[in-house]
C-alpha cells in the first residue's frame, strides 16, 4: 500500500508539538528539538537542548518532556503531539520501570496541557524537529535549555515545506504494518488506507480503536 508521507497541520484551533531525539551511545548525551505550531503551520516557539541519556527511547520521552514544559512555559494548549517512536509511546501508555519516573512526569504535563493525542507520524513528517535534536549535538549553546521564537536559518526550508504540504516521499508499507500504525493514529496511514478497500474492510470493525488518546 502506498502511503504518502507529509506534515499534517492540527485541526480547527489546535496547535502541534512535534518532538525527537538524537542519542549518542559513546557518551551517553542525546539531543532534543521540538517545535509548536499552530495551524497555519506558523512557527510559535521551539526548543534545543543536550541532556544525558541511556537509550533512544529515553531521549524521545526526555524530549517529549521538555516539549511539553515548553509548551506550559508559554501558556500553550489545545495541543496534538506528534512523534516518530512507536516504542515512546507504548511507555506512555503501559509504562517500563526504568523510565517510570519521566513517563510520570510526562502524564502529569499531558493532564495539565489538556493534550488531544499523542501518535505516531514517519520520521521523513518529523523532519523539523528531527532537524533541531540533531542540531543541538554540535550547537555549544544547547547544552542548557535553549528556547527558539523564531525559526533558526537551517529549518526554514523544511517549515516552508511542512506549510505547503510538501510530500516527503512515498512508503510502501503491508497491510499488517498498516494496521498496527493505525492503532498509533499515524494520519498518513489512516488517510491513505481510507482509499485501499482491502484494508479498509479489515480495519473498519475496529475504528474505534484508533481515535483513542494517551
């Protein structure tokens, strides 16, 4: 099945979060990005910063977290949270003991937020954010907490493609994979499949299941 890749803008007067990290093995440091939008896709604040850091999906929660801080630093809700990690968002949902403690914490800011959902999008519709974690690594200014109101220089030619809509590329994906990113709330996926009959037929008992928020 081919599913077209892009950045979705969030609904009616949402705003989105899209977050991602970057991890370094040798030396235990990842970098974080994130950046919130509202729904003309406008750039309203983002963030960068290098934290330590045991595994991947530890610096994809480390940057939910600092994402969603952010965002009640400014007084920001009304929010949909976008992310590349299908294993981030299983611990957000069932937990895993050694990240207890930021997977709490993460609940506690979704609560305070109000925040719509959390889903999975293709790391080619994440690309800004994953842009600013991988920036951070080599940016000396990150290694504290370093809050964007504007867009730096080397995203701009990715907002202005996430603006227009751009398709990054074209997956072609099973029906079983399909399937399982559906549960995840991936738009590309749940737009695309709507358009296979085949797949649509095996996912249309179990609709319901897909609209549910973390």
């Amino acid at each position: 099945i081919d599913i077209n890749v892009v950045w979705n803008k969030p609904r009616g007067n949402s705003l989105k979060l899209n977050t991602d990290g970057s991890f370094i093995l040798k030396n235990s440091l990842c970098g974080i990005g994130g950046v919130i939008r509202n729904n003309n896709g406008h750039w309203l604040v983002g963030f960068q910063e290098v934290v330590p850091c045991f595994s991947s999906v530890h610096a994809e929660l480390l940057a939910l977290k600092q994402g969603l801080y952010v965002a009640r630093m400014q007084g920001l809700s009304n929010i949909e949270v976008k992310m590349d990690s299908t294993d981030a968002i299983n611990c957000l949902e069932n937990g895993m003991p050694f990240l207890n403690d930021i997977i709490f914490e993460c609940r506690s800011l979704i609560m305070q937020l109000k925040v719509q959902t959390i889903s999975h999008t293709f790391r080619e519709g994440n690309k800004l954010a994953h842009r600013m974690a991988r920036e951070a690594l080599s940016n000396v200014k990150c290694r504290d907490l370093t809050i964007l109101y504007y867009p730096p220089l080397f995203v701009n030619e990715v907002l202005q493609s996430d603006v227009e809509g751009i398709t990054y590329v074209t997956k072609k994906l099973s029906k079983d994979v399909c399937y399982r990113l559906a549960h995840f709330e991936n738009k590309n996926v749940l737009r695309d499949i709507v358009c296979n009959s085949q797949v649509v037929n095996t996912l249309s008992g179990d609709y319901d299941c897909m609209n549910t928020t973390i």
